[in-house]
C-alpha cells in the first residue's frame, strides 16, 4: 500500500505542476536505472524523481524525490554552458534480495550532478553522484551514480 502512495505522490506532483521554467522526461542508466522527470519551478530550482530499478546496494524498486538547486555554477564550453546542480530529497526502495527481502529502504539523499541542455533537439544530458542514507531497516551509507537524457518541453 505505500508503494502505490509514494508513486502516487510523485506522479500527481510531476503531471499537475505547472512549470514555470521546463520540465523534461527520460532515462537514467547506472544504479538506479529507470525513468527520469525534472519541473522546472522558476530559474534557480526544480524538482526531479526517478521510478527506476535499484541493482547494487538493495535489488529492488527505486524511487526518489529530489529538490535541486540548478545552475549552482556554470561553466563555459565552446558549444554552450555546462550548469552543475545539487539537492536534497529522499529514496525508497523495495527491497527484493537477501536478508531484507520485503523490507523498504528510505532515508535521504543529497546528489551533486552536471546537465548540459541542447536546443535543436530539445534535450538535456545529465550526470548524477547521490550520496544516500537509508535510516530503514538498517543505517547504511549508499552512492548512487547513473548519467541520463531527457526531452525538454
């Protein structure tokens, strides 16, 4: 039952806020994989999650939610600038292996990642490291690190 709340949650928030600035869906690959959505809320912050497939620490179902600070620093290339973005938001995850089996891993996560945005097709190419800490059903530390494109729109 809180599986289908938190997933609930976060596509009700996803789908029904209006962006002030973009919003953008796609693909993450690494640990976790799965689909990827960011809304902008105005020039400086955005809120981005994932409902993706957790296959280090815990084998299981991952979704996180994370509020971003975007264009914490640019940096210029030749073909555009490269903005570096951190947050704090919060993962879960099902867990489907081992001791835990059944058990839900949450707790925070704080990640620090570089986006890049083209504009002929409308895209974003982003790389995260997140540093986790599951507070349930054990204290544990976790890096979670995974590179992703979404379509801008």
């Amino acid at each position: 039952m809180m599986k289908f709340f938190v997933l609930l949650v976060l596509l009700t928030t996803f789908l029904t806020y209006k962006a002030y600035a973009d919003a953008g869906i796609g693909i993450v690959i690494g640990d976790p994989t799965g689909v990827s959505g960011r809304v902008g809320l105005d020039n400086s912050h955005s809120l981005e999650g994932a409902l993706a497939f957790s296959s280090s620490h815990y084998e299981g179902l991952h979704i996180h939610g994370t509020y971003l600070w975007d264009r914490a620093r640019t940096f210029s290339t030749s073909e555009g600038p490269l903005e570096m973005y951190y947050g704090l938001g919060v993962r879960i995850i099902t867990i489907q292996d081992g001791k835990y089996d059944g058990d839900i891993a949450i707790g925070p996560r704080a990640p620090l990642g570089l986006l890049y945005n083209f504009n002929n097709p409308n895209l974003e190419v982003f790389g995260e490291v997140s540093a986790a800490l599951d507070l349930a059903p054990k204290t544990d530390v976790d890096l979670d690190v995974g590179i992703g494109v979404r379509v801008r729109f």
